[in-house]
C-alpha cells in the first residue's frame, strides 16, 4: 500500500466523518497538554523570581513601598515601630501542619509615620475566641520587624468577606489592603510583611511565624503529560481500528 492509499483508508464514506472527530480531539488534547506546559513554565519562573527576591537583603520599609510594585512582592522587609492592637485582624483558613486556623494581622506605627499590616503568624481555629484580640495580644513598646513583603491581596469575585460588625469587619479571606483601609483610622501601606520563624520558641500567647515559600511546582507537569498522553492513545487506538477494519 502506497502512502496515497493508506491515507485514503481514513477518508472512505462515513469514516472521513469520524476521522475529522478524532483529528479535533487530539489537536484538543494536545492544546490542553501545551497549556498545562505553559502553567508549569510560568510556576518555575515565578518561583525562581520569588527564591531569588526572599534572599536580597531586606529593605528599610520606606525604602521597598518607593520600588515599583512589581518589583516588591517577596522582598526582604524592615520596619521599626509600634503595635497596634487595637486594629488586628484575622486571615482566615490558614493551615498549619495540616491544622485549619488563623493568622493575625497587626497595624505596625513605623518610626517614620507610616503603618503597615504585619502578619504575625498563625494561631489554631479553636482557640479564636471572643477574646482573641487580648489573648494574642502584640509585644508593646518599639519593636523591630524584619520579613517577607506581600503584596495587597485581589478580592475574589466569588467569594464573600463577613458582613461588618458596627462598622469592623475581624475575620478576611483576602488581605485586600483598599478594602481593610476602609475600616482602618490609619493609611496603609500597600501590602503587608509576614514576620519570618527565626527558631526561638513560642509561647501559647502568641502567634506562630509561617515560613514564606515559593508556591511549588504543583502537577501542571503531570496534568500536561496526561493530555499529551490521551492525544497519542486516541491517534494511536484510531490507526489501530481502522487498520483492522480493512
């Protein structure tokens, strides 16, 4: 059989119908294989951005808020200033070892007059009670905070923030800086620092520092082999088939 006839095979009566069925699904399969290849691509990168970003030495905080914005998201941070307790507030469904809780977020007064939201770390979800603001009450006096800058969080279009409570909203899914500004006596700064584990121990009455990572490499790679992988089954299995049809 020349290469005229072995074609033709796929393109007889009805089967030149079913022959286009199968062309547009592997050319989809394997579009939804380059898009994962895509997604991982972009993750390595942003990853490698971030690894990079969190070992530069850390900036005063005046200093990393007057860099572009995409040039600050995962910089090393310092601030000096004092704590405001009165004003903190939690971000919830943060997980720790596997354990659902919170994480405080308290407005630091730094000694050049601006106040940024600094992300103490995480507390467990049964022990948030009507009195946690006292509980995990900040250090006081003039403090030095050195960490990770993150950037204001987008707002989901999906999901909803708790209604405000006289005006006070405690519990955020999102730390979306404009939005927290609204209930805030303060300005804010346009993002937060979460404070680093530095190795020294904890107490119950206080917060424990999340390491700021990169995201992971995640299965895009393997999500992308998959699709890669039922695009040659489908041409392949097609071939076969019509090869013992004749």
């Amino acid at each position: 059989m020349d290469n005229m006839q072995y074609f033709q095979q796929f393109w007889q009566g009805r089967r030149r119908y079913l022959t286009v069925v199968v062309v547009i699904g592997v050319i989809i399969l394997a579009r939804l294989g380059v898009w994962q290849l895509d997604r991982h691509l972009q993750r390595m990168t942003n990853n490698q951005l971030t690894t990079s970003r969190m070992q530069m030495t850390a900036l005063p905080l005046a200093q990393l808020v007057a860099l572009p914005a995409g040039e600050r998201d995962f910089r090393g941070v310092s601030a000096v200033g004092q704590y405001d307790p009165a004003h903190q507030i939690l971000w919830r469904n943060r997980s720790y070892f596997g354990r659902t809780g919170f994480q405080i977020l308290t407005p630091l007064q730094s000694d050049d007059g601006s106040v940024v939201l600094v992300n103490r770390g995480w507390v467990p979800y049964e022990s948030v009670t009507a009195e946690w603001s006292t509980q995990f009450a900040p250090p006081t006096g003039l403090q030095a905070v050195i960490g990770v800058w993150r950037e204001s969080q987008a707002a989901s279009a999906t999901v909803d923030e708790a209604p405000l409570e006289n005006g006070w909203r405690a519990k955020w899914f999102f730390i979306t800086i404009p939005a927290i500004q609204s209930q805030m006596p303060q300005t804010l700064v346009p993002g937060f620092i979460e404070v680093q584990p530095d190795g020294s121990a904890y107490d119950a009455n206080q917060p424990i520092p999340i390491a700021t990572t990169d995201m992971g490499m995640g299965s895009n790679l393997s999500y992308s082999i998959q699709w890669f992988g039922f695009a040659v089954i489908l041409a392949v299995g097609y071939i076969v088939v019509v090869q013992r049809m004749r």
